[in-house]
C-alpha cells in the first residue's frame, strides 16, 4: 500500500508490545473514542527505567504503528529519555507518515508522558505539570493537529 | 484479490471495452469536424445518446454528457438554482445524506443566498414523500432526493417523491449515481425532471457521466466554450468513454432481473453472517437496499485498521470511518442514521457486483470475524 | 484518408494507448480507496501527475487534473475571478481571438460585473507585451492570453506577456491547448500562473485535461463534492486517462524538437504550394506559427463546400467558415485579424502531425487547387 | 457523412444544371457574400414553361444540394407550377436538411422566385409584390431562419 511506509505496515501488521501489563507502576490513556483513537500505555518501571512496556491501541494502522514503535522506543530507557521521545522521532523512526496522519503520532507522545504522569503521581513525585498533556477525556475537538 | 468495493468503482465489462477501443483505435475523430472521420465519431456518439436515452425512457436529446456523475450533480443544482434565482425561488429541498456532490454545492447556494432544508432520514436512512409535501413552500424551486445511498445502500421512494413534485410544480432532481444500472429507471413514470449518473459505477470508464434533463427545463452551462451538447456544455466529447459508457448501460439494463437476484442472494448471505459478530449492527434497510450494499457497524473497531488487516486477507473493501477520509468526523451518512460518533468509526462496507463468486463471501465470512476479534482484543476500550 | 485536421484532435499514439489499456483493464481501482487495488490506482495517478510536473517544470502538486481543456480554462479564469472580487480588482485582459472557453467565460464574467479589454491582434494574429503593459490597470486581477492560436497557428509571446505580469503582480493564465507537447513549455522561466492543456490534442486521449497552478495561487473549485485533487475538483479521477495523457506528454515532449523540424518541413510545402492558388491569403504569421499548422483564405469559396469535397478527395482538413459551426457568422479570429466576412467564409485549415508523409502533402497539393477551381466555376460572384 | 442525407449528398456531389444562361428570360439572385451564400438562378421561359434552367451557387453543400434540386423540380414545369415550390418541398425533395442548414432551401425558393420576378418586369407582366422576396442586397442580418 503506498499510503504508508513498510515500516509502519511491518508495525501495523505486526505490533511490538500489544497488550496490557496487570501490575503497571503507570498506566497512561489518552484520546476519545468520539474520535475514533483512544492509546493506552502500560509501564513497568524500576530504578527509574523503564523494564517493560505495554500498549492497547483503539484506532487507524498509523495510530497502532506509531504506539508500537514508541513502544520499542522506551523499552528499557530511563524515564528522563522516555520524557525526551517526540513524536516527531516517532515519525521519523517509522520513515515518515501521511501529513492528516501526524496527529496520531502525537498521541503516541502524550500516551507516554500521561503513563509517567500517573506513575509520578502514585509514588508522590514532583514534577511540572505544564510539561504533561491533559488527562484524557478532557479533548474538546478531535482536531488535534 | 476479492473485490468488495463496487460501490467506489468497477471493473470495466468486456462489453464496455469492446466499445470503447475501435473509438480510441480508429474512431478518433472530433464529433465537431464535418469530414468524415469526425462524422463517422459523431454517428458514435448519437448511436450512444439513443442508447442511453433507451435505457432511461428518455428522448436522445434530453441526455447531456458530463465527466461524472459529481459534474452531472453541480449542474442539475447550478441550473435549478439559476432558474430558481429568476422567479425570485430561493429555497431547495434535500436529505441530510446526500453524495458531498450535492451537499457542497448546496453549502455553495446557501452562501448565495438560498435557504436549503435537509430532511432527516431516519434509523433506516430513507425519507417518505410525504416529508417531502410538508417542506415544499411556495418559494421552492428545486427537490433534489438520491435514488439511493451510496454508504448505506437505501433505496428511497423517488417515483413517490417525483410524484410530490410534479404535483407541487416544483423541479425534482435525483442522483441516480449508484442506482444506474442497478435499479429501474423510467424518467417518465418517476416523474424525474432532472438525473445524475457516471459511467464507471455500472462497469463503464471513469471520467465519464450523464445529466438526464427533461425537455423544457432550462439548463445552465457549468463549462461554457464550444456549442457542444447543444451548448449546454463545452469542450470535445470523450467519445470512447461515452461509447462505453453507453454499451455498459445496456448491457446492466439487459440483465438487471438476473444480476439483481443473484447479487442479492450472495449480499442476503454476507449479511446473516456478519450479524453472528456481537455487537454489530446493520446499517440501513435490510430489505429496501441496493443489491450488492453490505454495510455494518462493529463497535469497538476503528474501521481504517479493518480495511488494511482485511486487504492483506485479500479482500478489498470500505469504510465510513473518518480515518480513512483525511478528516477526523466520520461519515456524515451514518451520523445522519443516528449512529453516535464512537460507533460511526467502526464501519465497514463490502459492495458486491455479479462477479462476485460464492467462495469469495464464505472467505469474507471467515476473515471479517477474525479481524474484528483481533482488533477488538489489542483495544483498550473493549472488553468482554 | 490523409488526416490534416490536429488542431480539431488527434489519433492516439500506441504510447499513449499502452498506458491506458492495463489501467483500463486490471488497475481500475478508484484512488480514494485505501485497499491495494485502489492504492494501486493511487500511485498511477501519482506517477502520472509526476511526468507532467517534469514535462511543465513544476511541482507535482500544482498539477490539477481535468476533463479538458474547456474546463481547466473556466476554472482558471472562475478562481482569478474570485480572488479579484475580494480584492476589490475587476478588469481582465486577454486578446481578440481566444477560443469560445476563454472567451465565453469571460462573457459570463461581464455579465457580473467584470470589466474585461480584448487586446486587438493586428493582421499577423499576435499581442505584444507593450500592449499587455499599457492595458494592465491597478485594478487588473487576470491577464489571459493564448500560446498559439487553434485557428491561425499563430504563437504569442507568452513569456514575455507573463514577465509584464509578474512585474505588475497580476495574475497571468494562458490556454495552451494547442501549444502543449508541439512547443517548449516552462511555467517557471515563462512566467505563468496558471496553464490549461488538452490530452487529446498532443496524441492522447479525449476527455481529459489538466490546469496547471503556481503554488500560492488560490483555486475556486467548478466541480464540488468529494475530496479529489487536493479538494479543488471532486469526481473520481479518470485514472486510464490521466495515465495516457501523462505518458503521449512525456512522449511529446521527448520527440519535440524532432517533430518540429519535420512538421515544419511538410508545412511550409503546403504553405508555399497553396500560395500558388490565384487570390489565395495565408492566415497568420508565416514564421511564428504552429509547426502543423496552415491556414488559408480563398477568395469565392465558401467553406464547408471545400471541406465536403476534399472529404470525398479523401483528405481530412476543417474550416473557419460559419456554414461549419452552425452559426452564420464566419471566425471570430478570422474576423480579428481583419479579413472581410466575405474571405472569412472561404477559409481552410490543415493541421499537421509527425504521422503526416510527404505524398500526402502532395495529394493535398494536387486536390486543393482542383476543388477551389471547381467551386469557383460554379459561383456566381467568381469570374477570373 | 452523417451530416447530409445521401440525396443531399448526391446533389452536392454531382449537381444538376450548373452553369449559367447566356440568353435567359429571367435572372436572380439571392443571398448576400457576406453571408456566405449567394445563389443566382437563370430561366429560359417559353409560352408559360421554363423550358431550360441553371443555377451558380457559393455556398454551403446544403446551399448548393438544395440549388440543383430545385432546378430539377421546376425544369419544364409552368411558371406558376414553379412559383408554388416551396422550401419545405425541397427539403422534403433532399429527405431532410440539418436545422441551421434549412435556411439553404428557403434562398432556392427565393431564387426561383427571383427569376421570375425578373422575367415579369422584362416582360412587363403584372404581379403581386407582397408575394416575392426583395432583392438580393438588402439583407440586414445574416440571420434568415
Ligand atoms: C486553444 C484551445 N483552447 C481550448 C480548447 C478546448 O479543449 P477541449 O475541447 O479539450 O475542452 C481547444 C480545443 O478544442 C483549443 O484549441
Ligand atoms: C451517490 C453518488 N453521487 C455522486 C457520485 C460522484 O460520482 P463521480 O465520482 O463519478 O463524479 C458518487 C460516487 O462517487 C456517488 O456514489
Ligand atoms: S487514529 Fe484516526 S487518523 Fe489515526
Ligand atoms: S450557405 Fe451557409 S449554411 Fe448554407
């Protein structure tokens, strides 16, 4: 299919990290169902690094690529590098994605911050919240880009 | 590859092709130039407008050629709306799932000035003629109601609506797009003053369409130039496309009775299928729709992943989901049957035509119900 | 039959058949659809708008597919329009003999309120971009003016005409129907804005055109709906079309030089031959002109005797003459590069391609001088 | 060709009575060079019968079909025989003309009409004015159907 690169269809076809991990230290979620995408990041973290990853994705084959691929990204990176993940290195790292498709790699990005947001927020962690996204739930458009 | 994708386009007939290439090999004269190449493209063309006027209950002159059936569309409502503008008519009457063809033109007349009541079409996506009798006003000049829906398959009671009209005195235009070929028409007895289909949703080309006017309506050129068409509309005939175009209309018309069953069994089949997934549901009439219309909803789905996981199950099909359009709204016809947004975007429809085999629906029949469990089982929103 | 009539269309080439055929008859896909089958179609249709950016010198994007040439004029001269009513700018210029698609839109436009100054083209058929220059206003939106004319052949200082505009910040649009894939196109160096072309003219198929616009010009679209090329033309896109015509382009454009040298031959044998025709007036400029192209008046004669004549000669050729067109009223351009209505009606135009042979030029030489000697016997105005 | 019926088709091809008179009894013309059509008709009348009669014609193939048949409906006919030919007979005559092509017919009954004119007020016959068309020259428009 021309309309992705094959490594967003290798993603797509095979995603690294599907599912959910039951006992996560932080558990991140954002979208709208109304919008047809909806990323939910599960993390499993030790010594601040991250051990394990885990994703459930509700939307296009950009939007589980993108979340596989920040998936392999974080894995086994230190919470400060996963923070550091944009999702233009999500883009870059899948060879590129349909300009009305950016947005899902965005959610991609926020789905990782809001995951270490809830993992700041369990263990009583500072940090400045103007760094993080909103919680989910709270979009007023599904435009997002 | 099973192609389940008929209502987005066809594969050509043998019969369209055959008329199609002497006109592009040897028959390529200008219909305009008087000597006898360009005659002999002329005939061509006349022997296709007889043709198509055949198929309609028309006369030859009454059909006017456009590149498609979204050319065809602009122009009905360009010239209902022009007339309507003379006799001080400033108001039109159409559904809330018409073809963008229609809806954005409309959006055009209204920043012009004319007030346009979309009619709701329901849970089954249909309006009745008497909804249409309550919207007319006196300062309506135009009611413009699709034979059938392109998403959802629907047919809608035109000859009833055309009926309304003429009684009324008021213009009725139809966009005939997906019913041409398909469906019966009779212009005469359905009371249609005005009717839009393209060429390559009945295994004619592409690029290539028709206005059907009724003698005596006024018409408005969109492309003005040459006198072509009567000089309603400019620049040099496609004239294998409208060679072809006119032979695949034939040739549907000739066999609609038999296609029309055997699409229909093969689509009755796909549908009790597909309603064995839980938590689906069929969108439109199950009774009063196209042949080959297949269209469901699975909740849970996000329906762009469906198409790419179901194309690499060799099958081609569709989907009202708004990923796979370039915005973010999914498709306005399954909003306007009243499915909520979160629904909207797990829709998939398969459209078959009479090519289509029976092993090809029991494929689809296994992989449709494996993709939708897969997806739904990496979703997070789903859980059973 | 000898076939001397291109400027009216052209026999495809085999280049341009072998493009169609396949997308005709395996690659129907409709690009919109996300399946491979439509993706496949998709990516014909990328390639196709590629080979026309190189062919032009522009980007892939400013390539907007049509149905013709008719319509991409109207759509340029609609969108200049557009954006002079929200500036405020009324006044469009172009010339005295472009074809009916400039000049009727440009009528409609009047009838809105635009001001439009037809330059005078003088005997040979040509403007200068002085006179251009000293007719742009401040409230001048759009200059429109030809590359070469259909009739005479003559060709017009096109980049000369757009380095006036540019300097003044006006809009320049030129039809290059008869110029595309017969003469050097450059969007960048020619300074053009926007650019109408006709496949069917150039060895491709009919039916399908393209406007070429600068990025940064605003586009209105003519034909509303789906969201087809960049929202600026709804419709399915004629994918088999637009690959032929992509593929007789880069044919063309390949073979230009080649081509031109030996078109040119043929024509000017033909020129020099006709010459010999007592009370016989080449029409246009004899060296600036179309390298097919040959245009004369015979005094006494009336077209479309000539033209029925030659036909049964077995020679293929067109006429300005009124009797032809259905109008009583002979060629506009005839008329504007001052011949008497009574010489207008005695005119013949031969356009020639590379498939011309030389015994064919000395068939039409031979005939010709026969059948105007003949319908000069017979006319009761004529006594040498 | 489409466009003529092969009657039309025959009479262009191969038009009867072509030429000029030198003596005739009458002569006319209609049509205007401007228009592109000028048909000249000579008779050569005797006791009350046209007994001879040509045609010149510049003009379209309809112009010049519609001449020749008209020479050959009114050959050897009375002269009142010839003034009721109408155009429609000529059409009919040719099976049919294009629309924009009948004023073609309407010039071959005008010239016939013409003639004769021409033959009364050289012989000082008494007429009825209203019944024939004014001379050629005076045509204000091109316009004539
Ligand atoms: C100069 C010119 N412009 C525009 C057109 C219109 O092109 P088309 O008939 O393909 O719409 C033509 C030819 O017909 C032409 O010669
Ligand atoms: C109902 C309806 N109307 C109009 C159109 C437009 O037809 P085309 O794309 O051939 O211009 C379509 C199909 O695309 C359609 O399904
Ligand atoms: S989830 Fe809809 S565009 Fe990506
Ligand atoms: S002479 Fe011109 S139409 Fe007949």
């Amino acid at each position: 299919m021309a309309l992705y690169t094959d490594t967003v269809m290798d993603h797509f076809m095979h995603p690294r990290n599907v599912g959910e991990i039951a006992d996560a230290d932080g558990v991140g979620q954002v979208g709208n169902a109304k919008c047809g995408d909806i990323m939910k990041m599960y993390l499993k973290i030790k010594d601040g690094v991250i051990e394990d990853v885990k994703f459930e994705t509700f939307g296009c084959g950009s939007a589980i690529a993108s979340s596989s691929m920040a998936t392999e990204m974080i894995k086994g990176k230190t919470i400060d590098e996963a923070l550091a993940v944009t999702n233009r290195q999500v883009v870059e790292a899948l060879g590129g994605l349909p300009a009305h498709k950016l947005h899902c790699s965005v959610l991609a990005e926020e789905s990782i911050k809001s995951a270490i947001k809830n993992y700041y927020d369990r263990n009583g962690i500072e940090y400045d919240h103007s760094k993080f996204p909103d919680d989910c739930g709270e979009v007023e458009s599904c435009r997002m880009v | 590859m099973i192609y389940a994708d008929n209502a987005a386009t066809t594969k050509m007939s043998p019969v369209a092709l055959a008329a199609m290439l002497p006109a592009l090999e040897d028959n390529y004269g200008n219909p305009s130039s008087l000597h006898s190449v360009g005659q002999h493209a002329a005939e061509l063309l006349q022997s296709a407008r007889e043709a198509m006027a055949r198929c309609l209950n028309c006369k030859p002159r009454e059909i006017l050629f456009t590149s498609g059936g979204s050319e065809a569309d602009n122009q009905a409502l360009l010239s209902a709306a022009e007339l309507g503008r003379l006799k001080g008519k400033k108001h039109i009457i159409s559904t809330a799932f018409e073809h963008h063809a229609v809806l954005h033109s409309l959006k055009r007349l209204e920043k012009q000035g004319f007030e346009v009541t979309l009619l709701p079409v329901g849970p089954t996506g249909t309006v009745t003629a008497q909804q249409v009798k309550e919207a007319i006003r006196p300062d309506t000049c135009l009611v413009t109601v699709m034979y059938a829906n392109n998403e959802i398959g629907s047919i809608l009671p035109i000859e009833e609506i055309g009926a309304v009209c003429r009684e009324a005195g008021v213009l009725f235009h139809t966009d005939a797009v997906q019913a041409t070929g398909h469906l019966p028409i009779d212009v005469k007895a359905q009371h249609i003053d005005m009717l839009s289909l393209s060429g390559h949703k009945f295994h004619g080309p592409k690029g290539v369409g028709a206005l059907y006017v009724r003698q005596g309506v006024p018409i408005t050129s969109l492309i003005e130039g040459g006198a072509q068409e009567r000089g309603k509309r400019a620049g040099t005939e496609n004239v294998p496309g409208i060679a072809a175009m006119a032979a695949a209309l034939e040739d549907a018309c000739a066999h609609m009775e038999e296609n029309r069953a055997k699409v229909t069994a093969l689509r009755d089949k796909l549908i009790a299928g597909l309603s064995q997934i839980p938590h689906s549901a069929l969108n439109g009439d199950p009774v009063n729709r196209l042949p080959g219309n297949v269209n469901f909803c699975f909740e849970g789905i996000e329906g762009e992943s469906l198409l790419l996981l179901l194309d690499d199950a060799g099958i081609c099909a569709s989907s009202g989901s708004a990923c796979t359009s370039g915005s973010l709204d999914p498709s306005h016809v399954l909003l306007a049957i009243g499915r909520p947004h979160e629904v909207a975007h797990g829709s998939l429809r398969l459209s078959l035509s009479e090519w289509n085999q029976p092993w090809e629906i029991d494929h689809i029949l296994r992989e449709v119900p494996r993709v939708v469990a897969y997806l739904r089982s990496m979703s997070p929103v789903w859980k059973d």
